[in-house]
C-alpha cells in the first residue's frame, strides 16, 4: 500500500476545537472594541451636552431679555402702575388682564403642584404710541360710555385700563365696544365695568396685548404661556 502524500496531510484544514477557541477569542475582542468605542462616546458626549446646555440657555434667556427689555411699553406712568390688579371678566380673562397685577414685570414663588417660579411680562401690542386720557365725567356701573376730551389713538376692539387716580389702587380691563368719530368725545365698553370718578386715567393696551408668563416645567424645560 502506498503511503499518503505529505502534502496531503499538511492541507487537511483546521479542527472543530480550534474553530470554536478562535470564534470566542473574535468575541471578547469584539466586546472589548465595543467597550472602548462606547467609553469613547460617553467621554465625547459629556462636553457636548454641556455645551448644548449652554446653548439652550443662551437662547432662552435672549427670548426672555427680549419680552423684559418691551416689558411696560404702552402702560405709561402713573401710580397704579404696580398697585392694583385688574378686576375680574370672563372678557379680560381670554386675554390674560382678568384678576391682573398691573405692572411691567412681576416674578412669582412657586410653591405646591407649581412649584417653578415665573416671570410675567405685560405690555402693549399697539404700534403707534396712545396718550393717556382722562375721564371728563362720572361714570355709574353698567354699559354707560367713558366720556373723554379725545379719542386719539384709540380704535374700536382696543383693550384699555381704567385706573382711579390719584391714588391707583382700583382698576379694570375693558374693550372698546365703539367710540365716537366726533365731539362730545366717548368710548362704549364691552361688558359691564364699574363705576369710575371723573379725572381717572384711561391707558391703551391695543387690541392684543401682550402678556407673557416664563416658567420651568416639570421636565425642566422653559415653558412660555
């Protein structure tokens, strides 16, 4: 019988042992790049969500210096401001000046189910700068008209503050129904506002005031309402 070629023998190929000792030393060097690209992610992800953090912040304190730098545009000067809160009407409450502190800026604690404080920013949204006006006469609780000494810059649909003065300490939201296109001069509210004295201060807000309340949600992001 002839004996086998060597070179027979020297291509039989690998055993079934080695192919599975090769197979679990391709696994750990698999797991072991794996763990070094995923601590090299981790590592490269901490600069840069801190700078994604950075500038979301950036941004949202820009938005807010925004609203506070127009913050009291419109609201004019007298002692009300900052003294007294608007009263309550479903009209005034659809455009956030029902039950309102009248002031530019007012910053509010949270506390309870609320707990992010907020920063609440009133001002006009009326382009063209209006006067404020004084009542000429007494006006009783009802529909009854504001009868003023001119109606410059002020157009139906217009929201308004009436304040007492001097004092200021009692105010009310109303909107301009209708107003007179002559002398005697006068302006028709929507809803019924409360009697007001003659010589207190009617101040234009425009027809969409703005008012802008900043918080933090619960999932810690700036919530704008």
């Amino acid at each position: 019988m002839t004996p086998p070629c060597p070179t027979a023998r020297a291509q039989r190929g690998i055993s079934l042992l080695e192919l599975l000792v090769g197979i679990v030393v391709s696994m750990f060097t698999v797991l072991a790049i794996t763990q070094v690209f995923l601590e090299s992610e981790r590592q490269r992800r901490i600069p840069a969500t801190g700078a994604d953090a950075q500038v979301n912040g950036i941004l949202a304190l820009d938005a807010i210096q925004r609203d506070v730098r127009q913050a009291g545009y419109g609201l004019g000067g007298g002692p009300w401001v900052g003294n007294c809160t608007t009263g309550v009407s479903s009209e005034a409450q659809a455009v956030g000046l029902s039950g309102l502190p009248l002031a530019p800026v007012t910053i509010a604690a949270g506390s309870g189910t609320a707990p992010s404080d907020s920063i609440d920013i009133l001002s006009s949204g009326k382009v063209d700068a209006a006067l404020q006006i004084k009542l000429e006469e007494d006006r009783a609780n009802g529909n009854g008209a504001f009868i003023v000494p001119s109606t410059v810059g002020i157009e139906a649909n217009d929201w308004l503050i009436i304040a007492t003065s001097p004092a200021g300490t009692t105010c009310h939201a109303f909107q301009a129904l209708s107003l007179t296109s002559a002398a005697p001069w006068s302006i028709t509210p929507t809803g019924s506002v409360p009697a007001y004295a003659a010589g207190s201060l009617l101040t234009n807000l425009g027809a969409a005031p703005i008012r802008r309340r900043w918080s933090v949600s619960d999932t810690f992001h700036l919530r704008i309402t």
